[in-house]
C-alpha cells in the first residue's frame, strides 16, 4: 500500500498532527482525538505521527473489543515498555500503578484516580528527555479502567512533554468519552483525491465518471473505495461496463470482508474465528485453542495469504478491525460457544482465571453459579487494581448467570459500588435497582438501602436521602442477623451519620434532634473514632434541640477526643462541623484546612472533591480568597468527574462567594446561578444558602444596602433554603451591616440577638470580635467606637482574619469620620483600604478610599498582593511548596506531574520576586 494510497487527501489532518507534534517537542502537553467511521483512514494516520514523530519516543495501544472489559488491557499494552520507570513514582503512586499493570500484588481497594495520577507521572517519566508520543487506535474499544487514566492524564498534560492521539470510530459514546479532547473529525475524501486512491489500487485508473461515481456511492471511505477497485473490472473502471449495483459501502464494507472469509478452508475460518474472540493477538494462545478444536497450525496461511492478517512470531494482528467484525458475524453461535470454550481451557492452564471466567460466561446457555463466582472473583480482582468501572460490568455479567435470588442481590449491590467508585452514577443506580428488585419480598438490605442515600445524596435530592437514611437506621436496628451487638451498633451509627450529613445539607433542625437521641439510645463505642462520631451527633442534636448547655459539653467533649494525627479527612470535616456549631468558625476552618491536607495524603481523591468544599471555605474564612477560589475550580473539576454533582453545587457557591468579594458582578451571579440550578431542585438548603449569600454580598460590597437587605433577610425568611443554620448564621454580620444601611434598624438588632444565642458558647476570639463588631452596629453614643476598638483588639494576632479586621476597621473609621473625628478616623481607613487591596477585594478598597478622602486624605489604590497575581494553579502549588514539601510531592497531592510543578514554579518566582523555597514560605507566613 502506497503513502498516496494511505493518505491521500489528508493535508488538513496531517497538518493538524504535525502541529501536535511540534507542541510535544517544544515540551507543551499536547492530547488530539481522531474521529471518523471504520475505514477511513484513522490508523493510517497514527502510522504517520508514529514515523513523525522523532526524536520523541512512540507508546502504542489498540482497544480490541474482547478485551474492553479487562481491566487496565490497554494500559498495560500501552506501558509495558516504560514499566521499569514506575520505581521512579511516589509511593502511593507507585503501588498503584504496579497493581494496576499487574506487576505486584494489588493492595486492594485503590482509588481509581490514585492510578490515574500514577500513570501521568509515569508517562511525565517516560517523556525524558526528547518527548513522549502515546498513540492509541480503536479508542471505542478501549477498557474503562484504561480509558479514565487515560483522559485524567490528557486533562491535566502541562509541561511534560507528552502528546496522547487518540483514534475512534464516530459514534455518541465515544464523542461523550473524549468530549475533553480536541478532536478532528476524519471525514470522507473528495472525488478527486479518491481518484488517487481508485487509481492506486486498479488494474487500469477509472476514468474521471467512474471515479466520481464510485467515490459518492462510497462517501468517499478510503477503505471502501481500496476494497471496491480490487472488485471491479477494467471494463467497468474504464466506463464501458455499468458499476455493480450496490456497490458495498458503509456497513456493506464488512460483506466485502463476509466474502473473502467465505471462500476459506473450514480450518482456516475456525483459526480466524479462534483470533478474533481471543483478542490480544497472543498467537501460541491461538494456536492451543484451536489445536483443541482440531485445526492445524498450519490454517492460518491461507488468511495469511489472502491479506487478512499479519503473523509475527509472537503476535497476530487483523488487518482491519472490521475483518474481525466478519469473522466473528459469520460465525454460528454453537461455534463461537466452542471457541470461548477452548480459550477459557487455555486461559486457565496458562494461570489467567479471570480471562477464563470470561471465556466461560461467553459460552454459557444459562445460569450456571459455578461461573457466576469464577467472575465475581475476577471482577475483585479488577476492583482491587482500581478497575473499578470495569468490575462492575464484570459483576452484571456473573448477577445475570446467578441462580440464587439473594446472591444475585449482593453481586448487583457490589456492581453498583464499583460502578459508583469507577464514576458510573447511572449505571451505579440502575445496578442498584435491580439489587433492591432481586432481593424479593423480604425488601432490601440495610447495606443496599444506606448505598442507594448515599448515591442520592451525592447527585440527587437529599430530602430523599435523609429519608432513605432515618428508614435505613431503624431496620438496622432489628435486621441484625449474622452480626454481634457491637457490629449492629456501628452499623447504625454508620447510618445515622450519613443521615445527620443530609440533614446538615437541607437544613433540617428536627431531623438533626431525632439523630441525637437514636445515636445516644447506643453503647459507648470502643474504638476512639465512633466514640467521637457518636458525642458529635448526640451535641449537633442537643444543641438544635435547644438544649444549648449539654449540647455545647458534648460537642467539646468531641473536639478535646480530636487526636493530632489518626483521624481520616472525613472525621476532620465532623470536627469543623462541631466547631462551627459552637459559632466558632474560625476553629473549623482549621480542621476544615486539615482535612484537605490528610485527603491528599491518603491519595483517596475520590473523596476530595467533598473534602476541598470545607478546605476552601476554610481558606475564605481565614481571607485567602483567592486560595479558596483556587481549591473550588479543582473540586469543581474533581467533582465533575466523579459525578458527585452535590459537591459541584457546593464549589459553584463558594465561588460564587470569592467573586462577589472581588466585585466582579458578572462571575459571581453567573456561579451562583449555577448552583442554584442544581441546589434548588436537589434541596440542598446549604448550597442554595450560600449561592444566595455570595449575591447579597455582592450588593452590600457595591452600596445597594436596600438590595442587599432583602437578599440577606430572605435568607431567614422565605423561598428555598431559607432558614438554613449555617446561612443564616454565616451571614449574620453582614445582614446587621446591611439593615443598618438601609435604615431597619429594628432588623439589625434582631440579628444582633440572634449571634448572641448563636454564639452564646463560643470562645474563640474571632467569634467574640464578629459579636463586638455587630453590636457595636447597633449601638449609640461612644459605646460603638469602643465596641469596634474592641474587635479589633481581639483579631489583632489573628493572621487569618485579614479581611474581618478591615471589615470592622472600615466601620470604625467610617463612624469617628461622622462624629468628626478626622485625624482618629484616617489611620483606621488608610489601614483598610490598603488591606483590602491587598486582598483584591475592589469595591471594599474603593469604599474605603471614598471614605479617606472625605476625611481629608487623598490614598491611592494599593498594590494587590503578589499571591493575587497568580494562576489558579500557581497558587495551589505555591501554597504546598511553602509548606515544605518537595516538588515531588507536590505532583502527587496535585495529580500532576514533577516538570509541570518545576514549569510553574519557574513562572512563580520571578511573580512574587523570590529567588527561594525559603524565601517563598517567608512571603506566604
């Protein structure tokens, strides 16, 4: 086959991957998806950026459709080669991607986004020092596990040097998968261009009738059009006989196939048909199956012969996929059951169980228990490499082959975990449903029962799940068959914390009390962790209860049981949730920050996106705005894609927040409208709280004092979300700052005695400063100055309430102006004008200048803060290298590569004028 042949009519494409190629040698991550239908010339074009693309090393990959269902397939054919750099990875890192490609034991239960991550190091690796190109054909076929690391990879390519060019067939779902990924669609070629091609392949070249004919009757498919000139005669090229009608096009390409099949030997098609249902190309593999079938070694010559595939010594490859398609649609079902009988034979005695029980289910006519197991087992062994969305089909399959009711149940409740983990929301719901339905009239499980409020509270109502969950937490308390007393007592604890968890997220007080007193009805825990959980949840109830003194003791004693280290993020996040209960929310911050500090450690990000909800707002209550704003586009991100659309809700919101701090009016309405698009129809009270606080903010920061009042006011009031605890009380001292503004002073003051029942158990200072600051709103005579003197005095070694202390400096100034008081006012103004410059928060630095030059002093806008000026990204890797860890580890808890690290840091450090790490920690203290 020529290269005019092969590429004729491609300019734009092969211009697009020279371009790609070009991006890879210059050391930018580059990723490219090829589109089109079969034939059209896709893997022709991979071998072209194959040749291309030197000095950069080439990784090759092809999907095959017997195999898309073993876990890591493709990404092992396509990481062979580099395995030996794997050592190089970190160590959480390392052990999965080792799992994963079978080259050690898996450890069991890998975060599939913990391979991920390894593999985008790895391929970083593989990249020094000229470059890496991974070229991966029938990209439609590919397995889940393999394609998730995949395109985590293409997301995230920086400076790594590492192009991925992918190629697949045009369909909805592959569309869908590589939606993230440029793509170029490769489309049919042009009547002349598929002249070129006719005439390459014919006996004589057609004339230019012909050509035109054959290439609209073909849609001009380089591939119909190579088969259909070696059909057609002299005569009918040169016009002087009429075309076949049809000519075989489209789906017809595969007859052209169908037929040459046809006119083998018999021992030769079973050969073929024993190829193509095996998958890999292992030839020996090949070889001793359909030896156990009777054919001989020798019945591949003739496919050889006719151009159906190539032979190597140790591999055998169809020419076309579509060959492989017409093997195995010409073959009756009782021959290919024979088939994937002598393989599952040969898979076994080669030591390849999970390859056999495949094998094993293909052939099966019915339930059959034995192989139903044999593929439960396989599908643990997939999830334990982190392969968890193709062990869930794996476990579908071996429920459907399960004789037994109750059996079939628990495999189709694991499927669902797995295909929740492996972020198959809807797969992981029908797979569910189907569990619930084979558990018969005894009704389903209380495990099945908790997994389905907790896939409704992660991405749907979580009315429903709080439901679904109080439901739950009863029947643990009489289904307690096969279980000792301790484990029924941790089980309903287990369940009463997802519970109170969807009550915090509607804002349903009642609900929160009834989970107080069923988590006081249980034992005293034994382990530390569940004891802290239970004090947690009985204080949470006590204290929405109105018992605010026994409610406050019990929280306290929870957070003193919180140890330095040992808790996992998701207990921290309990923590902050305790403090914040307390009305001190300056202490939950702290643990909220420490939470997102032991997620990424633990290298478990599927929980992280839930994690950085409380590590952002951590940050944005302790002013680092622009910090916050950074961590919700990366649990934005992460929530995005592991379908967690509650948590999604949550980072829109907060972004929503950060805007609205800067002023930017058009970011901060359209990320709150977002979240209320999801918040408001899932009741999420929490979310629709804070997205509409961010827009009361936002009015209150620009002077619409009559706006912001109402939007503040409702929050206590009317419309979805309303009266929301955490809203309502978040949002305290601005709704008194509000009122005041708008002249309610009777509003201002009912706020006032809200915070101070709120608040009435606090003991941290910054809670104390916001009481002093709001009663001081409130206040007449000198009480006021005094009041804000006060405040400020109580943040003054406060490092992270920036943004608070010229909050209240702002007011202070603002009230000694109005008493005349100019030369007390000025420095209390000039010191909030510069620190809300430096925070970037412009209509609050351009209310203070206002009020500065009223006072007779003219300030200019002051400098932001060098961190202000930095990248989303940037900023998430500064913060990290200042505290200490190397660019290594950065990578990891980042999910990027080392050389993207070094790459930004590079751009960093000329931005903030440092020249050091130590330097650079200097600056963020």
């Amino acid at each position: 086959m020529t290269a005019v042949d092969r590429l004729a009519g491609r300019e734009r494409e092969l211009a697009a991957i020279d371009d790609f190629l070009t991006g890879v040698r210059s050391g930018t991550g580059q990723a490219l998806a090829l589109r089109g239908e079969p034939g059209a010339g896709k893997t022709a074009l991979l071998l072209r950026a194959a040749e291309r693309s030197t000095p950069a090393r080439v990784l090759r990959a092809t999907g095959a459709e017997p195999e898309s269902q073993m876990a890591f397939a493709a990404l092992h054919q396509l990481l062979r080669p580099v395995s030996g750099l794997v050592d190089a990875l970190p160590e959480a890192q390392r052990e999965a991607v080792r799992g994963a490609l079978g080259l050690a034991a898996p450890t069991g239960g890998q975060d599939r986004f913990l391979v991920s991550a390894g593999v985008l190091s790895l391929l970083a690796e593989a990249a020094v020092p000229d470059g890496l190109v991974c070229i991966v054909d029938d990209f439609q076929w590919v397995d889940r596990a393999s394609a998730d690391a995949l395109l985590f990879a293409a997301r995230r390519l920086g400076a790594d040097g590492v192009g991925l060019l992918f190629a697949a067939r045009d369909t909805a779902e592959a569309r869908h998968a590589l939606r993230d990924v440029p793509g170029l669609t490769v489309a049919g070629l042009a009547a002349a261009d598929a002249a070129l091609v006719l005439a390459a392949r014919s006996a004589v070249p057609p004339v230019p009738d012909v050509a035109a004919l054959v290439a609209a009757a073909t849609g001009g498919n380089p591939l119909a059009l190579r088969e259909t000139a070696g059909l057609l005669t002299p005569e009918q090229l040169t016009g002087r006989a009429p075309l076949p009608d049809p000519l075989p096009v489209g789906d017809g390409i595969g007859a052209v196939f169908g037929e040459q099949i046809a006119r083998l030997p018999e021992a030769t098609r079973l050969v073929l048909l024993v190829a193509a249902l095996e998958g890999l190309g292992d030839l020996r593999l090949v070889l001793r199956a359909a030896a156990r079938l009777g054919a001989a070694a020798d019945a591949l010559d003739a496919a050889e012969a006719a151009g159906l595939l190539d032979i190597e010594p140790t591999g055998i490859r169809f020419r076309h996929p579509l060959i492989r398609s017409a093997v195995h649609a010409g073959a009756g079902a009782a021959d290919r059951r024979a088939v994937h009988r002598a393989l599952a034979a040969e898979s076994e005695e080669a030591g390849d169980t999970g390859r056999g029980a495949r094998h094993r289910a293909e052939a099966a006519l019915g339930p059959d228990e034995g192989i139903a197991a044999e593929l439960a087992a396989a599908a643990g062994l997939a999830r334990a490499r982190g392969g968890y969305a193709d062990a869930a089909r794996t476990l579908i399959r071996a429920a459907d082959l399960t004789p037994d009711r109750r059996t079939r149940s628990l495999r189709l409740k694991d499927a669902a975990v797995a295909a929740w983990l492996g972020g198959r929301p809807g797969q992981a719901r029908s797979s569910l449903a189907a569990a619930r339905e084979a558990a018969g009239d005894g009704g389903p499980s209380v495990e099945i029962a908790q997994l389905s409020g907790r896939f409704e509270l992660h991405s749907g109502d979580a009315a429903e799940a709080l439901r679904t969950f109080l439901a739950a937490a009863e029947q643990a308390s009489v289904h307690t068959s096969g279980q000792t007393p301790e484990q029924t007592a941790r089980a309903r604890l287990s369940i009463l914390a997802d519970a109170a968890e969807a009550a915090s997220y509607v804002g349903d007080t009642d609900a929160a009390v009834l989970i107080g007193r069923r988590a006081e009805e249980l034992p005293e825990p034994g382990e530390p962790a569940d004891a802290f959980l239970r004090d947690v949840l009985i204080g949470a109830g006590a204290l929405q209860g109105g018992d605010s003194r026994g409610g406050a003791q019990r929280l306290r004693r929870a957070l003193d049981a919180v140890p330095d280290d040992g808790f996992d993020a998701l207990l921290l996040l309990w923590a902050a949730a305790a403090a914040s209960l307390l009305g001190e929310g300056d202490v939950g911050a702290r643990f909220g920050a420490r939470a997102g500090r032991v997620a990424r450690v633990s290298g478990m990000v599927g929980t992280l996106p839930v994690v950085l909800e409380s590590t952002a707002t951590a940050e944005r209550m302790n002013s680092a705005f622009a910090l916050s704003a950074a961590l919700s586009e990366e649990g934005l991100a992460l929530a995005r894609e592991t379908g967690i659309t509650n948590s999604a809700a949550a980072h829109l919101a907060n972004l929503a927040v950060c805007a609205a701090v800067r002023g930017d009016e058009t970011d901060a309405r359209t990320y709150a409208h977002e979240a209320l698009a999801i918040a408001i129809p899932h009741r999420l009270g929490l979310r629709v709280g804070v997205a509409s606080y961010a827009l009361g903010l936002l009015d209150l920061g620009l002077g619409r004092f009559e706006q912001a009042h109402e939007r503040l006011t409702a929050l206590t009031t009317a419309g979805p979300g309303a009266g929301h605890p955490a809203a309502v009380w978040g949002s305290t001292a601005d709704r008194v700052e509000a009122a005041v503004g708008a002249g309610d002073l009777d509003a201002a003051r009912a706020s006032v005695d809200f915070l101070e029942r709120w608040s009435a158990n606090a003991t941290s200072p910054r809670a104390g400063a916001l009481l002093a600051r709001c009663r001081a709103l409130v206040a007449e005579g000198d009480a006021a100055p005094e009041l804000l003197r006060h405040s400020l005095d109580l943040l003054a070694d406060d490092s992270g309430a920036a943004y608070d202390r010229a909050r209240t400096a702002l007011l202070l100034g603002e009230r000694l102006r109005r008493e005349r008081r100019v030369g007390e006012a000025r420095p209390h103004l000039r010191h909030a004008a510069e620190a809300f410059g430096r925070l970037g928060a412009v209509p609050w630095e351009r209310r203070a200048l206002g009020e500065l030059r009223a006072a007779g002093e003219a300030g200019d806008r002051a400098e932001p803060a060098a961190l202000t000026t930095l990248t989303a990204q940037e900023l998430r890797i500064t913060r990290l290298v200042a505290e200490g860890l190397s660019n290594r580890d950065v990578a990891a808890r980042l999910f990027l590569s080392t050389r993207t690290v070094e790459y930004h840091l590079y751009k960093v450090y000329p931005k903030l004028g440092v020249t050091s790490r130590t330097e650079l920690a200097r600056l963020l203290a």
